[in-house]
C-alpha cells in the first residue's frame, strides 16, 4: 500500500508542477497585472503599480505586506499613518516617505482621489467607508484582510499576481513556513497534562482606571496560543467577535491562568506590569505568584497581531510559555534574521536598532 501511495504521488507531483509553471507563465504574458483581493474582486491593472497609496484606518498592515516585495524600495509610495506609537517602521526603511505629509487614516476619498495613484491599498475594513466610492469614481482599489494565518498565506500570494513577482511571494510562504514548521514540530510532542493555560489581554488606561480586553476566538492573538499547544484560558468568552471585549478582573480570577501576557498597541506593555503587580487583588493568581505576567515583544511594532512580524510573536511566545523546549532558541538572532530576510536589510546599525528595541521592550520582563 505504501509502495502504490509513493507511485501515486511521483505521478501527481510532476502534474502539479507542470500545471503551476503553466499558470505562472499564462500570468507573464498576460498584458494585465491582476489579483483578487480579500472582498473577491479581481482588479486588473494596464501596467504594473509603480505609484501605490496606501490608504485608510489599520493603515499599518496592508503596509507591512507591500514592503515584504523589492519593488516597495523603488515605487513611489503614500501612506495614511502607521506609527502606532513605538516608532515608523516604514519610514525607517525609506526615509523619503517623510518628505511628504502623511495622509490622515480618515482621508476623504475625494482626498484620495487627488493622489493619482495606480492602484489604492486599503483594509477590507474600509470596503463600505472608501472603497465603494472609489469604485463609482472609476479609481483602482484593492483590499487586504491579513487577520489571520490562513489570510496571510493567501493575500501575499495574490499580492505577488498584482506585481507580477510570484517568486518572491513564494519565497515569503517558504520563510514563513520554515520557521512554523521548527515550532510545531516541537511544540506537538508537549503532553496535554502539560500544556500552558495563556491569557492574553490587551492593557488600556484612562482616568487612572486600568481596563482589560480579550480577542476574538478567531483573531491570530488566540490562533497564536493554539499553535503553540498552549490553552487560550479566554476562548468562547468574547462574545463581540469582531473586535476586543472588556473582560472583569472577576473573570480573570476565575480563570487564574500559568501565564499572562499584556499587550498594548499605542505604548510599550511593559508600562502596565507595574500596574498588575502593584494591585493587591491581582496578588493571590498563579502568574502574579509565579511571576509570570508579561510584557509582549515588540520594536517599532508590537509582534502579538497580524502584522508580518506576527511569527516573531509566535517564537517567542513558544520560548517563552516552554523554555525547556525552546532553550537553543535565540530571540536576538530570530529578530536580525527575520528583517533581513523578509524586508532585505542589510545595515546592520538598523539591524541593532530592531534588536535593541525588542530586547527593551521586555526587559522588565527578566526582574
């Protein structure tokens, strides 16, 4: 059986190959530059993007995927805003994107409009808002999602048809998959007895009063849990959805998970340990006792959501929850590796920079 199983599959493999070079040559002679994006709308374009604007709220990830390609370092390109507080990686890597003003993410498409960009690259969150009146207005749009890792896989795929560069969309999935397949590989030999129960919550503050929020089950943040092999203390208690739910310190207690680990988009999250730490109803839990509240990584993005660097995330959150199977693992060289394979830097002064930047970013977490 297994003989007939390896036959049939030296049959198929060559079929599957034969097909996919075909279809990647029909693409290069086409006179079009086309895709599908995430609201299954194909746009095709006379002649391949070389002025894209960037447009709208959560401006920052159909970003982190454009730049993933070489041809962001030489087209022309605008952008709404995407510095969630820690710095602008994007200008970090182009200076020259500040030699213009950037766009407010609540632009008027009338705003828009005045760019004349080829082709506009928004969040499918901004379909109803700006897309729809982009269409009536006969401007060229085209919407990412990039929530989760299966929309990842297959966005930078259809992002690679836009340009015409395949090979590098192709490259990227491998990158991507290399280092998943290390982590899972490892992680599924931890027995159930002895998997982690994981909270994360995303820490605001506002009058003094500190809040708390948990994710959407099908958000990458619980994804990321998942994958690997850790419990997610919090799944089927938001009931929202579509965005973070307030969560009770009630709840919390309730659930008195192993690990904690708090997250911020606007500021660094080591900046709410202290608050954790400091209040006396929060003593008597597990991860408080067994110091296990944490501060996410980041550097001028935090790695705990869909933006490219979420497989950082994911390594360190593996490292961090199963040390013992995680021991050879070294986060500063992940990190270096990770921006000079997926974002092409080779400067190691920004190099270190990044490094540098994570590595503060959970300091308080070595206390």
């Amino acid at each position: 059986m297994k003989l007939r199983t390896f036959l049939c599959l030296l049959l198929v493999f060559p079929s599957l190959l034969f097909a996919q070079a075909n279809a990647e040559q029909a693409m290069n002679q086409d006179a079009y530059y086309q895709a599908t994006d995430a609201n299954n709308r194909t746009l095709k374009l006379p002649q391949k993007p070389d002025h894209i604007l960037i447009a709208g709220k959560a401006a920052i990830m159909p970003a982190n995927a454009l730049f993933l390609f070489p041809e962001s370092q030489t087209m022309t390109i605008e952008s709404a805003k995407t510095d969630q507080g820690l710095g602008d990686f994007f200008s970090f890597l182009r200076p020259d994107l500040d030699q213009k003003p950037r766009l407010a993410q609540n632009a008027s498409v009338e705003e828009l409009a005045t760019k004349n960009s080829d082709v506009i690259l928004t969040k499918t969150s901004n379909y109803e808002a700006l897309c729809k009146k982009l269409d009536q207005l006969g401007i060229p749009n085209y919407t990412m999602n990039l929530e989760t890792y299966g929309q990842w896989m297959h966005e930078i795929n259809e992002l690679g048809k836009l340009l015409k560069n395949t090979a590098r969309a192709k490259q990227i999935l491998a990158l991507y998959d290399q280092r998943m397949q290390k982590l899972t590989d490892t992680v599924k030999a931890i027995p159930k007895d002895q998997q982690k129960r994981v909270l994360i919550l995303q820490a605001d503050r506002t009058d003094n009063t500190y809040a708390y929020k948990i994710a959407p089950d099908s958000w990458m943040q619980t994804w990321m849990v998942q994958t690997i092999n850790a419990i997610p203390v919090w799944e089927g208690a938001n009931t929202a959805a579509n965005g973070w739910s307030t969560v009770s310190f009630e709840q919390i207690a309730a659930w008195d998970p192993d690990i904690i680990i708090l997250v911020n988009y606007r500021i660094g999250s080591d900046q709410y340990l202290k608050a954790v730490y400091d209040a006396k109803p929060w003593a008597q839990l597990k991860a408080v006792k067994n110091h296990q509240v944490l501060a996410s990584p980041s550097d001028m993005m935090n790695y705990i959501q869909p933006v490219a660097s979420w497989i950082l995330g994911l390594q360190w959150m593996a490292k961090t929850v199963y040390p013992d199977q995680f021991a050879n693992m070294d986060m500063a060289s992940e990190v270096a590796s990770f921006y000079r394979d997926f974002y092409g830097i080779k400067d190691e002064q920004k190099l270190q920079t990044l490094v540098d930047a994570y590595q503060k970013s959970i300091a308080e977490n070595q206390v």
